[in-house]
C-alpha cells in the first residue's frame, strides 16, 4: 500500500488506468503496489506497478510536474530510450 503523509489514512488505488487517493483498506487488491522492475522499493529508481497488472506502469503522459495525473500505460512504452518518466523514488 502507498500511503499518503498528511496521517489521513488515505491510500493510493488502481481503478482501470487510473490511480485515485481512497481511505486505505488492506484488503484491497487495487491498492496493493510492487517495485515491478526487479529492484526493492528502498534501493532506488522503481517501477511502480501492481502484481496482475505487470505490464502497466504508474506514469505521468511526460516527464512529471507538481500537480500532474498520473495513470497506468505500458511499461514498454513508459520505459523506453526517449523516457524514464515511470521511474520513481522513495523518500522518508
């Protein structure tokens, strides 16, 4: 789960392409998140996606800003040469 860190006990959810702020629920497979690229969420750049989804990414359509939507696309195409606009970090 990804959790917001305002303590609001709100969480990130998948809903189709889209990833919407929800009150968490532990039970809920479209809030459950994998670092889908082979790599730990703590270990640097991941790939965030959910584990039936594999090939669908959390990205934004272009290189990310504040306040931007971001949505699942394929990770082929959100990964490629011209694009590392799915690749995310963790911070503490």
């Amino acid at each position: 789960m990804i959790s917001l860190e305002d303590g609001s006990g709100r969480c990130w959810e998948r809903f189709r392409r889209r990833v919407f702020v929800t009150r968490c629920d532990p039970d809920n497979q479209g809030q459950r998140w994998i670092a889908s690229n082979g790599t730990a969420f703590a270990d640097g750049p991941f790939v965030l996606s959910q584990r039936q989804f594999t090939h669908q990414c959390v990205t934004s359509d272009h290189h990310p800003k504040q306040r931007e939507l971001v949505e699942l696309h394929n990770c082929e195409f959100t990964l490629g040469p011209e694009s590392r606009s799915a690749l995310w970090g963790m911070y503490n």
